[in-house]
C-alpha cells in the first residue's frame, strides 16, 4: 500500500473539465477498505465574491448524499435495534399518513423511492403555517402512482422519512446526526448548517440565490415574489426546502470534506463500519426493486441501474447516489473500493448547470483502473 496520492489521469480529466466551465471546483478520495489510496483538490472553491482554491478540507453542500450518508444511516441503525420495522407501515409513525392509499407506504417504500410520492414540491412557497406544518403538506399530496409500482425518485420521501426519525427520537435530525454519526466517529468538518465562521472554508454554490428553483417554480405558474434569496448561496444550503426547514432535513443539508464523507460511507461496508452489523450492511447492496425501472437498494442506488453513474468498471451491486450540487459517493462491495467526488457545479454559472454523468463515470473507471496497477 502507497500513501494517498494524486492521480495524474484523474486530476489531468478533472482539470479539463474545470477548464470547459463544467465546475470551478473539484475534490476526490478513492479508498480501499477505508484507507485513503488516491486523492487531490483542484480548482477553485469560491470565484465569487473573491477566489479561494480548494483543498482537501474544503467543505462541500453536499445536497441528496444527505439521503443515506444521514437519513438512510440513521433508519438503519433503528432498524437494526428494532425500532423502526423495514415493512411497517408510515402511518404506524406518522398518523398525518393515516389516509386513504397513503395507509400502504411502507418505510422501505420509502427508502427506494417506490412510495408513489411525487419527486419535488417547493414546500417553502406551498405550506401555509411555517415548517412544523411541513407533513400536513406532504401528508395531503395525492399519489403519482401505487405504492411499489414504479421508481420515481422523490426529495419528499426522504422529508418524510426524516421526520418520522425525529418523531420516534424525539429529537431534531441535526442533534441524531451529531450524536449517532459525527460525535461516535470523531466528525469535526462534519454538520448541517456551517457556522458562520466556517464560510470561507466552504465550497460555494449558485450566485444570485437559487435560480434554479426559482425558474421551475415560475415555469409552474406559482408566486415567487416573496422570500427567495438573491445572494450567492455560500455556507448554507443550497437546496430551498432545506433551507425552509431550517437548514436540516431528511434529503438535503449535509455539509462535510471528502474525506470525513469517506468515513461515513465507510459505515455501509462491513469491514469498516462501527455503526452497523454486517447482516444490517448487506442490506446496501440488495436489489429491493427487482422487476422495476431502477435498482434501488436500502437508501442506494445500484450499478444494476440502466445508465447509472457507476461506469462500467463496477459491478452490479455497487451502490451510490449523487447530489444536485455536484457530489457523489459510490462503493463497489466485493472490492472495498470508494469513490468521492465532490463538485460545486452551480457556482459561478448561467443556468443551464452542466451534467456532469459522464465526468463521473470516468472518475471511476480512471480510478480502477489505478488501483488496479498498484495491486500488480
């Protein structure tokens, strides 16, 4: 084993992408079995209002990771202990849910995006009474489909599964997080909502507020005078229902460094995890949607998905996931291999943002491929 290094081919692809304006930042750790084997910032964390480059402890939004890094560890942890049931009914947890269809969903519904709960709402501009009254809101949303027909990823069932583990805790999500995953695995560039302290060692994202949201909003005919920010959106987070909820919820507001992101990922593997069983583990890498348009396991995604952004050097029961920002995290099982990249693709850009699929895929398949060589 070498110490973590650079990649040429990996820093030399990312830099060229930085240099098209598909992102002016990018950080990357590539592990195995936890250990850090490959590993560089590039770019610039910030351009505006003044630029600061990035380094290995810069701190990323990073958006949907907050699904399972947070959301879909804590679920586990209380599945695991027994309580919450993988199959029991929403509704056990939430009375809000006791209605009609919504009497079926299911928590592992949920946590495969199979609920039939539709994929976005701008829950800032439609729940009348503030946040606490965020689940009435959820609550009353018709169906898109039957529970367990289809995948259709949905920010909103990950909202919901997040205030279901604060109803049972008792807790906000922010103190479970801090107390069952940041505290227990020594976390210090690990939270939601960054102090203010913190600002300029945090990536930056969109300028001129969340343009974005703003725009399908508008497309959708809704009123967006009141209450969108119009600053450059740097050191709180991006995503808009996440930032109405107070800067923390089940699908978005997770800021941490690529390699504290390592750490937690390193809890959905066996060999590395101090939070979770090995049977619980397993759990990540089980296609829970067989027969379905996507391959969907416990909070994950699998490779067995049709034009994942695993690439083609890993298997089908890799699993990962990607943030709107322009983060992501896949683990290949049988391998022990991570991948982290973390981008802040809306910084410092006119809509449209790029897509950035394909730059991922060739991170991971560069990154095999250098693993590969050193195991020679």
């Amino acid at each position: 084993m070498t110490d973590p290094r650079p990649s040429n081919e990996i820093s030399s692809m990312l830099a060229e992408r930085i240099e098209a304006g598909d992102f002016p930042s990018a950080v990357y750790v590539v592990a195995e079995r936890g250990r850090v084997r490959l590993a560089d910032a590039l770019g610039d964390a910030v351009r505006e209002p003044d630029a600061r480059p990035a380094t290995l402890e810069t701190v990323y939004d990073l958006a949907s990771l907050t699904k399972p890094l947070v959301t879909g560890l804590l679920t586990a942890m209380r599945v695991e202990r027994g309580g919450l049931e993988l199959d029991g009914r929403v509704s056990q947890y939430l009375e809000e849910f006791e209605r009609g269809e919504k009497r079926s969903i299911t928590l592992r519904h949920l946590l495969t995006h199979t609920s039939g709960l539709p994929a976005w709402r701008p829950l800032y501009l439609m729940t009348e009474g503030g946040p606490e009254r965020v689940l009435e809101t959820i609550a009353a949303e018709p169906l898109e489909q039957e529970p367990g027909a289809r995948v259709v990823y949905s920010d909103l069932g990950f909202i919901t599964l997040g205030l279901i583990l604060q109803r049972v805790a008792t807790a906000s999500l922010a103190e479970l997080a801090r107390r069952e995953i940041f505290e227990p695995l020594g976390l210090a560039r690990t939270f939601f909502n960054p102090s203010k302290s913190l600002q300029t060692e945090t990536a930056a994202c969109e300028s001129g507020g969340n343009a974005y949201e703003r725009g399908v909003c508008e497309a959708e005919g809704r009123n967006v005078e009141a209450g969108w920010r119009t600053q450059t959106i740097w050191g709180e987070v991006h995503d808009g229902n996440a930032f109405f909820l107070g800067g923390a919820a089940g699908h978005a507001g997770l800021f941490s460094t690529a390699r504290e992101t390592l750490r937690v990922a390193g809890q959905f593997l066996p060999a590395t995890t101090r939070l979770l069983s090995h049977d619980t583990c397993a759990l990540f890498r089980t296609n829970m949607t067989e027969g379905l348009n996507e391959a969907r396991s416990f909070a994950w995604q699998l490779a067995a998905t049709r034009e994942s952004t695993a690439g083609p050097r890993l298997p089908p029961e890799a699993f990962g996931h990607l943030g709107f920002t322009g983060t992501s995290c896949w683990t290949d099982p049988a391998r022990e291999y991570t991948f982290i990249l973390l981008t802040n693709r809306t910084h410092a850009r006119p809509l449209p943002f790029v897509n950035i699929n394909s730059v991922r895929r060739r991170f991971h398949t560069l990154a095999v491929e250098a693993l590969e060589r050193d195991a020679r």
